[in-house]
C-alpha cells in the first residue's frame, strides 16, 4: 500500500482551466507588450505564430503524451527510461523550484501595489517611490542584511496562500481555485481592454503595435524573440503539462487539449497588450513624452509607467488601478501553483510523504528562500537569479528534455499515445520538429542567452551564478542517490 493517493481530475473542464492558469502569468501581461513592439509590431505576429505552432503546441504535446502515458512523477518517468536521467528530473525540478521562489516575490511586490493603488500612496514620483519606499533597494552588499518589513510580508502571505491550494485535494485546491481566478482575471481584462479604448490617444497606442515593419522579419533576433515568449508563455519545460496531464484520466483528447491551452494563452496576451498599448497611448497623448520612452517591460511597466498612467486619469483610476494589480495577482497565484506542484509531486512519489505534508515542507523551504528577495539587495539578487535561471539554466534543461523524449525514448509510442483518442492525428512532421527543429532553435536561444548573460555580468552576479550552478549540480546528485522510500518507484 502506497501513502499517497492516485489523483485525477474530475472533470476536462478543470484540466483546461489549471493548465491555463499555468501558463497564462506575468509573462503575458508585462513581457508579451513589449516583446511585440521591439521586434517589428504587427509583423512579429508571424514569427510568433510559426512559433506557436510549429514549437509550442509540439513541445507541450511531448509533455502531454509523456505525462499521461507514464501517469508519474517527472523524477520516476525519468528513472524509468534510465536510472542515469533521474538527477536531470531533480535539476529540472530544481530549477522550477528557485524560479518560483523570486517570481513569488514579484507577485508579492503586486500585492503591496494592489493595496497602494486604494489610495494611490505611490504619489507623483512613482519610480523613487518604488526603489526608496518599497523595495528599499540599495546597491550595498551589506543589503542582504537589511530585511524589508513590507515586502516580507507579502511575499509570507502568497506562500500561505500557494500552501492552503496546494495542500488540498487536487480538484478541492489548484482545480477549484483555476476555475475562479482564471473567469474573473478574463472578465478584469476585459473590462480594462475596453475602457481603455475609450481614453483619448488610445488610438496612438493600439495602431503602433499592429502596424508592421516587415524588414523585421529577416532578423534572426526578431525569430529567437518570438519563440523565446512562447517558452517563456506555454511554460515549457517546467514539467507542468507533464505533471497536469499525468491526473487525466483514460480516454482523454490530448491534442484538442493542447491547442486550446496554447490558443487560449495567445489569445489572453494578444488582447490583454491592445489594453496596455491604449493606456501607454493615452499617457504619451498627456504627458506629451515619446511613446517609445513609455514602452518597457517587468517591473518598470507594472510598478512606475502604470501608477505614473494612474495618476493622470484622475478619480477613475481609483477602480482601474486595483482591478489592473488584482488582475497581475491573479495571473500570478494561478502559475505559481502549478510550478509547485511537479516539485511537490516528484518529492511525494519518491519519499512517500503525503500531499499536505510534502505542500507544507516545499512551501516553508520556499518561503525561506525567498526571504533572500526581501532584503534590501532582493530586487539585484532577484535580477540574477532571472537571468541565469531562464536564459541559461531552464534553456539547457529543455535541450536535455529534447534529446531525451526526441532522442533516447521511443517516440513512436508517444505518436501512438497521442492518436489514440484524437481527431487530429500526429506523424512524421512532428518527429522531425522534436527530433531537429526544436533542438536547433533551443540551442540558438541557448547561445543567444548565455552572451546576454556572460556579457552583462558583474562581480556580485558572477557569484551568485557560481553559487546557483553548484548549487544545481549538487543537490539533484544527492536527490537522485537518496533512496526511494516507495517501493514502486523503481518498478519501470
Ligand atoms: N507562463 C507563466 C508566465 O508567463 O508568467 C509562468 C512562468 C513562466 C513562470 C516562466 C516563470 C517562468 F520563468
């Protein structure tokens, strides 16, 4: 008898909306505007679209395929195709794990916005404010030493809540809480899309990002961004759809699933930008300032350009700006859970502890991590973190993932798993995307991430990456030569 109970979801509907949840985060509401309007505007649609297609939607269908045929863990699935690979599902694992620990931090950063924008406290200096009175960031070392109340707190209160979910039963917590925030987040949007169509200069913001610049198209960058957002968007890799479509039950359409996930999380981002966009125009048409210097992405447009637009709309903003930082909120709790939860699930299966219990030690391991984000120096040690995590590590983990399920496992089982129960069936094409294109294009965006973060190095970020590459050498070495407490676990 195992401890651990076998978990399924009860219904497609809750699948759909969890791994929606899952992908549909920060990187759509900051990163997607801005990705768009650098690297051609309306022309960058059809990088992203090939991208979409021809990478996305095929790589999630690997996940899908691997996940729901094996019905386990991302560590025992690993195991199982050969017992070498099992430390690569705990550096992959790993990876996720410290990701969610610095992305939590930003949703906690968004929470104390939520709570500012009530009375708009962030006053007529948005940016000052957000360096001096929130973050209290200062560029010292000695920051590390200097905890910030405020940002404390609220990155405590999103690990409570990732915790509560994720200690319930998989259709009581990530299933439920998908079905609610994931409605309410679309209608937010909704409501802010359209009011903000209605601003002066809206016209001036929504016309700049759909209005191509061909040339774009022949840069090879404009071809790694696209398909750099559609990694960072789906969440690939982060054995989130593998973990979510190991709890579906027999019979289940795979393919119609992935494309609706993949549809739906463009979709979001497309319209959630026309909304971006019309606020900047509105801005640029008040503050007389040039659109380009308004256009930036991450913190800087949620918690300076925005509250900056917010304090020119006057009393209207006092609904708009809560609604736009509950919204980030949202998106954020709903990605959060579902990076949690193939960590938790991997722990769970191999050390046969209970799900609460395995929820509570990863929340409070979490937590206490987390705490290094918020000290004076968090925001910097944030940055790197960022940085070697998703353009060098994560990047490599896919690459692995790749060779493994495209190389070493018998990919026509996949092809078979996949058809089963599909109207759209899969082949040959899809064979050679996995086995070459994909490979290729990580590999491009591997270099391309690693320059970027080799060149923009200083010391202090040379010794965190140092530190975070033993640190992702070490600790998978030593989950893999524990021994499993489940006696299933090594029955391949
Ligand atoms: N896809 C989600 C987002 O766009 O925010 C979740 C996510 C992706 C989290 C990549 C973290 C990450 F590095």
């Amino acid at each position: 008898m195992t401890k651990t109970k076998k978990q399924e979801w009860n219904s497609n509907l809750a699948f759909l909306m969890a791994m929606i949840g899952s992908a549909v985060g920060l990187g759509n509401i900051w990163r997607f505007p801005y990705v768009l309007y650098s690297n051609g505007g309306g022309s960058f649609m059809i990088p992203y679209i090939v991208s979409l297609f021809l990478l996305g939607i095929s790589f999630v269908l690997v996940e899908y395929a691997v996940g729901y045929k094996f019905k386990r863990s991302l560590a025992r699935i690993l195991y199982s195709i050969k017992e070498k690979f099992e430390p690569i599902a705990w550096f992959i694992l790993l990876i996720v794990f410290l990701i969610t620990t610095y992305y939590i931090c930003v949703v906690g950063w968004d929470l104390i916005y939520f709570v500012l924008s009530m009375t708009q406290q962030w006053g007529a200096n948005p940016d000052l404010y957000f360096a001096n009175n929130v973050l209290h960031a200062t560029s010292s070392v000695y920051g590390i030493f200097s905890i910030v109340p405020n940002v404390f707190v609220s990155i405590f209160l999103i690990w409570v809540a990732a915790c509560l979910i994720l200690r319930q039963d998989l259709n009581d917590g990530i299933g439920r809480v998908s079905k609610i925030l994931l409605p309410l987040l679309v209608l937010i949007v909704i409501g802010i899309v359209v009011f903000s169509l209605t601003l002066p200069g809206a016209s001036i913001g929504y016309t700049q990002i759909f209005t191509p610049d061909w040339s774009a198209l022949g840069n090879l960058n404009v071809w790694l961004a696209a398909f750099g957002q559609i990694v960072f968007s789906l969440s690939l890799g982060m054995a989130i759809a593998m973990t979510y479509a190991s709890y579906l039950p027999e019979g289940s359409n795979l393919v119609d699933n992935a494309v609706l996930v993949a549809f739906s999380n463009s979709g979001f981002e497309v319209f959630n930008s026309i909304g971006i966009f019309s606020i900047l125009g509105f801005m640029a048409l008040t503050s007389g300032l040039p659109f380009n210097e308004l256009v930036t992405e991450g913190t800087g447009l949620a918690f300076v350009v925005f509250p900056q637009v917010f304090n020119t709309m006057g009393d209207v903003s006092l609904v708009i700006a809560p609604l736009f930082f509950l919204c980030i909120l949202f998106a954020g709790i709903t990605s959060v859970i579902a990076l949690l939860e193939g960590v938790c699930y991997s722990i769970s299966e191999k050390f046969l502890i209970e799900r609460k219990k395995t929820a509570t030690i990863v929340c409070i391991v979490g937590f206490l991590i987390s705490i290094l984000f918020s000290t004076s120096l968090g925001s910097t040690i944030l940055g790197v973190f960022d940085t070697y995590l998703n353009n060098f590590a994560l990047l490599f983990a896919i690459l692995l993932e790749c060779i493994i399920f495209g190389w070493i496992y018998k990919f026509d089982d996949l092809i078979e798993t996949l058809n089963k129960n599909s109207r759209i069936q899969v082949g040959k094409t899809w064979k050679v995307v996995i086995k070459y294109i994909l490979p290729i294009c990580i590999l491009g965006l591997w270099i391309q991430g690693v320059w970027t973060t080799i060149s923009s190095a200083d010391t202090l970020s040379i010794i965190i990456m140092a530190a975070l590459t033993v640190i992702l050498i070490v600790i998978p070495i030593i989950f893999a030569k524990l021994p499993a407490l489940n006696k299933d676990y090594y029955n391949v």
